[in-house]
C-alpha cells in the first residue's frame, strides 16, 4: 500500500494517528556537520533510525510529508528568557497555582516560535520571591503541551551595582561573605531546580560561591559586572563556562585591560581547552551589528542566541512589568520607567537567528546551529 503523500502545511498533520509512521521528504535536516539532504522519520513523536525502519521493521510510510526543500530542525532554545505573553517570571502575584498557569501559558506559545526548550529567568529579586518561585521551576520535558522547562536561569543578585542594568538596585548582593554556600542557600532557598546563575565574579566570596555552584551541577555565567579581566578568568578556572549576554551589562572593552570580553581571547582560557559560551541578543538593539560581527569573527563557538525576552514579548505596546520594575515598550524597544536604560528584549528567537545572518553574513547552519546544538553543549 503506498503511503498518503501530503504537503507541510497540510491539515492532515494535526490528525496523524498513534503509531503512525511518517516519512519527511524533499528537504534538508539541520546535523551537526552542517545541512543534509535526508529523509526524516518519526513516528509517535519520537525521530526513528532509518536503518531500523528499512532493514528491521521493514515498514513503509503511513504518510509521506513533501516539504518543499524546507529545513527541518532541533527546536530553538532559549536560555534567558524572563517571560512572555503578558507573564513575568519574577512576578509572584498570589499563589502557586497562578504562577504555574502562568508558566505553562508560555510554554505552550513558545512553541510558536519554534522554542522547544527554555530556561525561565528570574531577575535580581528578594529572597521570598526566590523561596516561592524556584520549587515551581521544575525541569519537564517537551510536549505538545508546551517547550520544555531546563530549570531555573538566576539573573543574580549577585550583581555589581554599576552594571545592575533595569534591576533593582536595592535588592542586590554585593558580597557572598565568609560562607557562600550558606548565602546562596539564604537567599535562593535551594539549588535543586536551578539551571544557570549569573553572577559578577570580583564581588567577595565569588570564587568560592562559583565552585560550590559547579559543584551543585549548576551553569555558572559571568555578568552584570565591572569586572577586568583577572577575576573573569579566575571564575572560569573555578568553573564558569558562560558569559550573560555579550557586551550588556559589563565592562566596555579597553586595550590594557578588555574586561570580561577579553575571556573570548583569553590565553589561561584557550590554553587550557575550557569550555568558554557567550549569550548574545541579536536584536539590533542591544548589540550593534559591528559588535556582532566582532563576536562571531572572535570566538563563533562559543555564541549561543538568547532573547532576553520579557514579558512584552507577543503583546502590544505598552507598559509592562519586569518584577518589581516598570518597562515601558515601543516597538522593538524597552526601557525602565523614567530612564534610557534598555530593560530586555521583545524579539523572538526566529527574529535573533534572522538578524544574526543580516549582521554578520553567517550561513543559516551556523546562526541555527547557536540557538539549537550549542546551548546543548552549555548545559
């Protein structure tokens, strides 16, 4: 029996049933040696081996999906990401149960912008909202029902105070004390559901507070920091692996001492093969194509698309909240109430991935390839 032959746009697609074997045909799937020109089969939502189909099960497709030379690929991910349609992951308003409604309400329309996984991100915020939050940020996978949950990305407090950017300043933490480990479990209440902090390296007891996180399992990023270049690397020895988004939030790059944009040529880094990754909003607001460009032509293994994006995302203009501040938004622009600062994004991650090409002239293997495969490596 020949299989049904359908196009990608088919409404036959969303009454596919169980066990149902489907062949994707005529286009090219996103490896991680670049595009091939390959078939797809899944079945059950699970991607098969073609070997086994062919020479084990010995099957032919139920249905066959032209794609019209399309490229398949992983589903995006994104690893800071403070909220969208209209929800903000550092606000807790009432109860728990408002809150996961919240998140799963995201999770579910992320899945429109091709996200499939996410880390949501809490700006710097007290520890009672931490205590309430954080059990709620558990992993999950992807489903129909929504991207999947990485675990909670901590966008502090444990910020320096001239880079604190839109967070409120009166909530962070500039030193870890005598006892970091006892601090970061004051503050944030527990570990088990974090994914990634981010946390400016000179305050003191970071070192030791980036060790005990490691230890944890926990991605330790550098960022929001007035950091030179000496304690940037002293945290990626002690374990670090990232920096929070590129060129915001730090300390501009000077020819005797870069700062933390120096770790990307760093000879202690390079030297000893460490794994060194780079969140970058490519939104042409908050990086400059040439900053861009400086980037991807510096180090282009270590860049991952984030979108940064708050809660504005998908919604009108307008006023919005970003945990306990003000963000008024025009376009593809938002800032804190009252001043210049740019207070995250409303760019999806589609649009980053899209600007990313226009800016640096890279191939769509490479920009898709930083928003799906090289976060991976990161986690």
């Amino acid at each position: 029996m020949q299989p049904k032959r359908v196009k990608y746009d088919s409404d036959v697609l969303s009454t596919i049933a169980d066990n149902q074997l489907i062949q994707f045909i005529n286009c090219s799937i996103l490896k991680s040696n670049g595009l091939k020109k390959e078939h797809l089969w899944v079945q059950n939502g699970r991607i098969l081996d073609e070997r086994i189909v062919f020479f084990e099960q010995k099957r032919m497709a139920d249905v066959q999906v032209d794609c019209d030379g399309l490229i398949l690929s992983p589903g995006f991910i994104d690893v800071q990401l403070n909220g969208g349609f209209g929800i903000d992951f550092s606000t807790y308003n009432s109860n728990d149960d408002d809150y996961k409604s919240g998140l799963s309400s995201v999770a579910k329309q992320l899945l429109t912008h091709g996200v499939t996984s996410f880390a949501p991100t809490v700006i710097t915020s007290s520890p009672e909202i931490y205590h309430k939050v954080l059990p709620l940020l558990k992993r999950s996978n992807a489903s129909s029902e929504g991207a999947g949950i990485l675990g909670a990305h901590l966008e502090g407090p444990f910020i320096c105070r001239d880079k604190k950017g839109c967070h409120p300043e009166q909530l962070v933490i500039t030193s870890l004390g005598p006892n970091p480990s006892e601090t970061i479990e004051k503050v944030y209440g527990s570990t088990e559901n974090i994914a990634i902090v981010t946390m400016a390296p000179e305050l003191d007891g970071a070192q030791k507070a980036i060790e005990y996180l490691v230890e944890k399992g926990t991605v330790v990023s550098v960022g929001h920091s007035s950091a030179k270049l000496g304690p940037g690397e002293e945290a990626v020895m002690a374990g670090a692996k990232m920096i929070t988004h590129l060129f915001n939030a730090m300390q501009s790059y000077h020819h005797r001492d870069p700062g933390l944009i120096g770790l990307l040529t760093s000879s202690k880094v390079t030297s000893d093969h460490l794994p060194l990754y780079y969140g970058i909003i490519s939104d042409g607001i908050h990086t400059h194509d040439s900053a861009l460009r400086i980037a991807y032509h510096t180090h282009p293994d270590g860049l991952c698309l984030v979108t940064d994006a708050i809660a504005a995302l998908g919604m009108a203009d307008g006023v919005h909240r970003l945990g306990t501040q003000t963000i008024h938004v025009t376009g593809l622009e938002a800032k804190l109430d009252g001043t210049d600062t740019t207070a995250g994004s409303v760019a999806s991650m589609p649009y980053c991935i899209r600007h990313l090409m226009s800016a640096t002239g890279c191939s769509i293997e490479f920009a898709l390839h930083s928003a799906t495969m090289k976060p991976v490596r990161n986690d």
